[in-house]
C-alpha cells in the first residue's frame, strides 16, 4: 500500500476573502459588457406588490367604529362587508342587515374596512 503525498498548500483551507478574489478577477465567457433582458427588469418587492392590490368594499356605504372589543357596522342596505387584515388579506366577509350590526370576536390587531384603518384593542 502506498500513501499519496499531497503539498501542504493541498491540504490546507484557503481563506474565504482569497477564494472570491480570484473568483472576481476571472471573466466568465458568456457574460457582456451591454446589459441583459432580465436586467432590464425592475423587480419589485413583495411590499410594492401588496400595495398594488385592490381591495374590494360593500357596495352602498357604511359607518364603522369600535366600541371596546366589538366592532360596529351601521348600514341602510342589506349587503357584505369584506374585512382584510392589516397586511391586505382577506380576513372575513360580514353579512350586514338593515340597521346596526355588531361583530363580537375579532382577534386584537389592526383590520381594513372599506379602505379605512379600524384597531381591535
């Protein structure tokens, strides 16, 4: 059995700041100096995007506010009224009556109803 002798410089780990400098320093063939399609791209975050959403609202309008942790809906029509949380998603959508309608139950946090910022504290 005969043993492979290997240079120190083999055995031994570069360090981490020599490897990516000779990694910048080598061009690699398929790249050019003019800029790609994909660069050309704007890219957009995941926040630009929930931005750009559109949030749906009842159809006729209503007067919200919070009374301790329910939440009141006064409306003239019967219709639903879609509740998003604070991040834009779908949370529920509430059946309202002819009148005053109470919703008990909500989790604490922060929800958007028909466009306007209502908190359940």
């Amino acid at each position: 059995m005969t043993l492979l002798s290997l240079p120190v410089e083999a055995v031994q780990p570069r360090p981490v700041a020599a490897v990516r400098k000779e990694s910048d320093n080598k061009q690699k063939p398929h790249q050019t100096s003019q800029p790609s399609l994909f660069s050309l791209i704007p890219i957009t975050d995941r926040h630009h995007v929930e931005q750009q959403r559109k949030l749906a609202s009842s159809t006729f309008p209503v007067t919200v506010w919070v009374k301790g942790r329910s939440l009141c809906v006064k409306s003239d029509y019967n219709q639903l009224l879609p509740i998003y949380t604070r991040g834009g998603t779908f949370y529920l959508a509430m059946r309202l009556n002819k009148g005053v309608n109470w919703l008990n139950g909500l989790p604490r946090g922060q929800y958007l109803i028909n466009h306007q910022s209502i908190v359940i504290p």
